[in-house]
C-alpha cells in the first residue's frame, strides 16, 4: 500500500502584510486575523480616513500593503501609505481575480492579503516621488497637445463647409501662410485676393492658386465655428508653453547624474519648441539621465522626454532587459499552451513609454544608420507591424544598456549591419552544403 504523503502548505513571507481592496467610496482592508479580534475593517475614501488607516496599520506592526490598481483611486491612499514608510505594492486586478464562486469587498480585501502573505503578488514598477512628478506634467502637455489637434480639425471642417479650399495649397493649416490668413479672416477679411498675398514666399503654390483657393461661401455659422476653433486653438497653445515651462522645473529640480553635456549628434526640431528651448530641454535630460537617448537613431527630444518622465534613471527594478522590454509591452508573446500559441488576441497592455518606442521605430524606415538598414531588413520579411514592434524592442535594449551601464551610444553604420548580414547567409549556406554532403569553396 503507498503511503500518504504529507499535506503541503504554502510558506508565509510576509507574516505583517495587509490586503486593500480600493473603492471609489470606501476602501476595505484585511490583516492577518491572529493580531487583531476584528481582521477587516472599512475606511470612507476621506483624507481622515486615510490616516486612520495608516494608524490602524502602524498599530499593528504592518511592513506590507497590497492593493489593487482601480482606476486613480488608489493614488492618494498609495501616497499616504508610501508617506508613513510602509512598502506598498501596486498589483495588477488580473493577478488578484478569485475563483469562481461568492464576491464581495471582504473576501476581495482577504484574498489579496491571503495571496501577498504567501508572496504570491509582485508589484507594479513606479518610479520615483520627483519622477512621478514630472510625469504627470508630461502626460498633461501630452493630453494638452492632443486637444490642439483636434482644434485643427474643426478648423479644417469650417473651411470645408465654407469650400475654402485652403488644406489644398499649404501642407501644414497652422503654418505661417496657414495662420496669417485664417487670422485674416477672422479679423473681418473676404477678399481672396488680398488674403492671397499674405502667403509665404517659400509656399509652392502661386499667389493666384491660393486665391483661387480662398473663394466660398462666407456663412455665419461657420465662420463662428472657425473663430471658436481658432481662439480654443491658442488657448490651448499657451497651455502648452506653461506644461513645457513646468517640465523645465520638474527637470531642474531632480538630481543631477552628470554635468557636461555633449554637442546633440542630430539636429532636434519642433514646431512647439525653439532653438533655445530645445538645447535647455537636451541638457537637462542629459543632467538628469546620465546617458544622452537621443543619440539614438529616430529617438528624438520629445520621445528621450517620455522615457525620462516614465521610467526615469534608475532601472535596478527590471533584473534584465528581457525584463525592461516585457513591461514595455514590447517582448514576444508567450501565451503558448500544449506547444501552441493560444488563439485570440493577449490582454491590451497601455504603455507610453513602450508606445513612444514604437513610434521612434516607425521613422526608422529613412535611417542612414544601423538600426535603419536592421528595420528595413525586418520589413522585407515581416509585415509592418511586427517589424515596428521588433525595432521598438531593439531600441528599448539599447536604453537599457545605456541606463544600467552608463555607455553612451556608439553608431556601428550600415556596413557594420551589411557585414553581419553577409557573413549570416555564409553561415546559412555552409550549413546547408553540409546537410547536403557538399563543400564550399571560395572562387579564385
């Protein structure tokens, strides 16, 4: 007869941890029920409440919190924990979904301090306090700009409904010959032939086309959504000069990993920013990061500025960069079961980081560089979106690598990576005589 093996327990790693199941109105928190006659208890999402939490918790010894990510409402509990010195994990709701069955804010709270007393959670990576900080600047002028655009767009709609055929002449409707005269015609102005003359002369288009361009049908309505459209329009701008005025502080008010900055490797530009700004905003990224990212092909200021606010310097989190590159969303997929990739599409990840790599990959298509010829090599054997994503994942090796190590970025050039190439298919071919019982022989 066999014998019974013994029951096996799973081993407690955080014998003083807590579980915090984050509401809207109410946060419901469970601690081991051995130290304490009433293990869960509610507190109302009011700041008092907040630090009568953190009271109960420092009350009863509590190294460990767990909580879930619910929308924004854990930050400012999140900050008040992280305040009084507890470690506080931020975990992802996939990881803390029960078992079929009962589901309540009590079982929820005792489940996730149930899974964290065994060391069964892993936190979410968040940078530092002065870090968050400048990212939350960041995403605001983000948000900031996204809203100028559509700005543009009704504007753009306002002409259409006039037939002022204006978008067909000037590549860019807020360029210089674009908004001279759209602020003409906001100022009273009809006259094609006089708006025409405001064109700059670098314009393609003659004067006589852009008059011809600006005859339609001055209606009111219309031209009372395009005065609106362009007033919200340069509200917004000047939004955008107080965030790029704010990031200047945030950035200046982090710690300083190197002092002298080297000469940009490529020209920076951005309509938003001039000269000036852009060199202040190179050096200070400098300062703060240690490493110069936009040495980088196809990684410009603005995408060395995400990677600055959302990441920051350190990177000790990530063991690898196989590790940096997964929580980027940008690493292969790996729901595989049975020796088969699981049909349907993976869970949708949303990292701006990540997705700011994917848009520097999309410019590498013009690069004279190494990584412009590996991502043209990508698309004549994957389709667009894969080869992005590949470059993308290439480039977040490098920032890596640039981070953890402190090398800046040496350019290898294009006969660096035809090289490579070359000698790859030598390889490829040998292996192939090989199979085939032949020889290679070099020509004479």
């Amino acid at each position: 007869m066999a014998r019974k093996s013994k029951k096996q327990r799973l081993k407690v790693i955080y014998p003083r941890c807590a579980g915090i199941d984050i509401g809207s109105r109410e946060h419901w928190v469970a601690v081991d029920p051995t130290v304490c006659e009433e293990p869960v208890r509610c507190f109302s999402a009011f700041t008092d409440s907040l630090y009568a939490l953190a009271d109960w918790l420092e009350s009863l010894a509590v190294e460990v919190v767990a909580m879930e990510a619910t929308g924004v409402y854990w930050i400012a509990l999140f900050e008040v924990l992280d305040k009084r010195g507890f470690e506080v994990q931020l975990v992802n709701s996939r990881a803390t979904r029960q078992v079929s069955g009962r589901k309540s804010d009590v079982l929820d709270c005792q489940w996730i301090w149930q899974l964290m007393s065994h060391g069964l959670l892993k936190g979410a990576f968040r940078p530092a306090d002065l870090t968050c900080v400048l990212r939350s600047v960041v995403r605001q002028r983000d948000t900031k700009v996204k809203e100028q655009s559509r700005c543009i767009a009704h504007m753009q709609k306002a002409l259409t409904q006039m037939n002022l055929q204006l978008a067909n002449v000037v590549s860019d409707l807020m360029g210089k010959t674009g908004t001279a005269i759209l602020r003409a015609i906001v100022s009273g102005e009809r006259d094609p032939c006089q708006l025409a003359r405001l064109r700059d002369r670098r314009l393609r288009a003659d004067e006589q086309t852009v008059a011809r361009s600006l005859q339609g049908n001055w209606r009111e309505e219309h031209l009372f959504a395009l005065t609106q459209a362009l007033a919200h329009y340069d509200f917004i701008d000047q939004q955008i000069r107080d965030c790029n005025q704010q990031i200047e502080q945030q950035l200046g008010a982090l710690p300083v990993l190197a002092e002298h900055c080297p000469e940009p490797v490529k020209p920076l530009r951005n309509p938003q920013r001039g000269a000036a700004q852009q060199a202040a905003l190179h050096q200070a990224l400098y300062q703060v990061m240690g490493v110069d990212l936009t040495a980088i092909p196809t990684i410009g200021i603005d995408t060395a500025l995400v990677l600055a606010s959302e990441i920051g310097p350190d990177l000790s989190r990530f063991p690898s960069s196989e590790h940096f590159c997964s929580w980027l969303a940008l690493a292969p997929p790996t729901r595989i079961s049975g020796r088969k990739p699981l049909p349907g599409r993976p869970p949708r990840v949303v990292n701006r980081a990540g997705q700011a790599l994917r848009q520097a990959a999309t410019t590498a298509r013009n690069s004279h560089s190494f990584i412009g010829a590996s991502h043209r090599a990508r698309l004549a054997r994957l389709d667009s979106a894969n080869a992005v994503k590949a470059t993308a994942h290439q480039l977040a090796r490098l920032v890596y690598v640039m981070l953890t190590q402190g090398q800046p970025y040496v350019e290898k050039g294009i006969e660096a990576f035809e090289a490579r190439s070359q000698d790859r298919q030598l390889k490829a071919l040998q292996r192939k005589a090989r199979k085939f019982g032949l020889q290679l022989v070099a020509a004479a």
